[in-house]
C-alpha cells in the first residue's frame, strides 16, 4: 500500500467540540449509498448522548454518488460527523484504518454498512468497554430482521448471525480499545477481501487483552441475495481462513471443525473426489465415500431445482477446497 492510497482525499468535518468523544463509530462502506440513510438514521436514535460520541464514514473509493450521499447526510446528524475517502480500494482493511487512525477518542466501535443498529447499541457497548479497562474487544449481537424467515427463500442468500463470542471477531459490529490497535498495529491490509478481522481480533487477545461479548449491543444485519457465484469467489478466498489459522493457533482451535479440516463438509468433499476418482478408474465400492458428502449437502425440501442446486454446491465446495490447498501450500499448514 501506498503512502497516497492510505491519506484521506478529502475530509468534511462537522462544527468541532472541546471535549473529545468517549466512542467513534467507524464506518466503511463501498457502492451503497442506497444502505447509508438508513445505518445515518439509526445512529441518530441512539440513546447516548451526541456529544459522547462521533462518526468516521469512509468512502472506500465507490466512484459513484457514496460521497455525494455522505455530505448530504452529515449535515443532517446532531453529532459530529467526519467523511473520509481513499484513493484506491484494497479491501476493508486499509478504509477502516483509515477510520480508527483519525479518531479523537479512546474506544472505538465498527460498523458496516449494511447493518441497522438498535437505539442502545451505542450506550451498552460503550458500557461493556468501560466496566474492563482490560478488555481490549468486544462483540456484539448480530440479527436479522424480524420479518426474516428462510423458509422458501432462493438459496445463496447471505446475512450474519451473532449470538455469542465467535473466534472470527466479525468485524459487523464489533469495539475496541484504541490503545489495543495502536499496540497490535490495526487490521492487516495484506489480507485483501477476507479474514482481516479475524486476524486483529486474535492479535489483540494474544497480545494480552481481554475479550468480550454483550448481548445488548444489538446490530440487525441486511438478508441479501448473493447468488452462488459470490459464494464461489468467496470459496477461493478461504486461502485467507488458513493463514490465520497459521498464525493464530486459538482460530485454529475454535474455528476449526478438526484440526486438519474447517468444516465437516470440507472433508467430506474431499473424500467424496477421491472416492469418485478412484471408483471411476478402479475400485467401484468407493463411490460409497461420497455418501456422507452428499448426505450433508442434499438440496433442502422446498427447493424449486435440487438438481441445479446440488451442482452449484458442488462447484462453491470446490472453489473452498482450492483455496483451502492454495493457503496450505503457501502458508505451509495442514488443511484438507
């Protein structure tokens, strides 16, 4: 990264106070200026007092009217309200730098654009952060939305659901000791799309904070169609999961379904190709490996196409293996 692409292109500050923050909310967004009034409008009904917090955007080089929508929306807002750009996208993680970096206050809260915080939110993560001065994160609760049922929707859609501590520090809703960043450095922006989160959260706690979770410090997190391709591209990207599974033994240990496998599936999936491949060439009985593979992936009862799904399933779970592979050979660590 470039000295150029981590300085903001422009700043847009809101009338400045004495007194600095208690919290900053950071908010990187891409292409969605359509999200951004609702995130503006939800923060605006916060219960914590406006002069106790403020909020950093950062226009992750969109190229569409995401500033435009910014600048309106900052004039708006009884709190302060700072606009940030960077001049070229390299993924979440040099934009929420950017973000943390400018902040005036000591704890710091991300949120991303596509999620609604509730009207606490704010005032019961600034509590949680406060009643440990050890605890460097802290994560919060992620829904979705009331009207939300699976039953009968496409299948590829994409939302997060957050009920408790995970090992990936989803960085959706999520807050942090500004001195816990400056210590570790912040989000890797080696890591591209995938996995930055993840990687801090474990650099904080190794670096002796505390971690957290509160219940109450609620996020409802937009449902969205994603389509099986997005989840094809984001299979390669699974390459990421390892190298943060080679730094940080505790992912390894609380993410990982076994410690050579990710996920049940994954390894499923490999020993269903095996099988296949040798069944076709030699030994017709191991077709029977595939079994178990195609147990856990059978098409729910309500789909339109079964077989249509199975074999966009069966492409996603081969993008997620050869990123899988890729990440081992290059990170020099077990996984299949």
């Amino acid at each position: 990264m470039t000295e150029q692409a981590e300085r903001p292109k422009r700043v847009r500050k809101a009338a400045g106070k004495a007194k600095p923050p208690d919290i900053t909310v950071i908010i990187p967004t891409y292409k969605r200026p359509d999200r951004l009034v609702g995130v503006v409008q939800a923060l605006t009904r916060q219960t914590l007092d406006p002069d106790r917090f403020e909020v950093i955007a950062i226009d992750n080089f969109s190229e569409d009217d995401t500033w435009e929508t910014l600048t309106a929306l900052s004039a708006t807002v009884p709190f302060t309200m700072r606009l940030l750009q960077t001049t070229v996208n390299r993924g979440p993680a040099p934009a929420r730098n950017l973000g943390w970096r400018a902040a005036s206050s000591p704890l710091l809260a991300f949120l991303d654009d596509d999620c609604l915080p509730d009207p606490e939110w704010l005032a019961e993560g600034l509590a949680a952060m406060l009643a440990d001065e050890h605890l460097g994160v802290v994560q919060g609760r992620v829904r979705t939305p009331d009207d939300f049922d699976p039953v009968g929707l496409p299948h590829w859609y994409h939302c997060q659901i957050i009920d408790g501590p995970t090992p990936y520090f989803e960085a959706c809703n999520i807050f942090y000791r500004r001195s816990a960043l400056e210590e570790t450095g912040g989000f890797d922006e080696g890591f591209g799309w995938w996995g930055e989160d993840s990687e801090l959260g474990w650099r904080v706690v190794e670096a002796g904070w505390g971690r957290g979770f509160t219940d109450h410090a609620v996020v409802i997190h937009a449902v969205q169609q994603r389509g099986w391709r997005w989840y094809f591209d984001n299979g390669l990207l699974e390459r990421n999961m390892v190298k943060v599974a080679g730094r940080h033994a505790g992912f390894r240990r609380e993410a990982f379904w076994r410690p050579w496998a990710f996920r049940r599936e994954d390894a499923a999936f490999v020993l269903a190709v095996v099988g296949v491949a040798v069944g076709l060439l030699r030994f017709r009985p191991t077709l029977l490996l595939a079994l178990p593979y195609l147990w856990w992936r059978r098409p729910r009862g309500d789909a339109p196409d079964p077989l249509r799904y199975l074999t966009e399933r069966v492409a996603v779970d081969a993008a997620r293996s050869a990123g899988q592979l890729l990440g081992a050979l290059e990170h020099k660590v077990l996984v299949i």
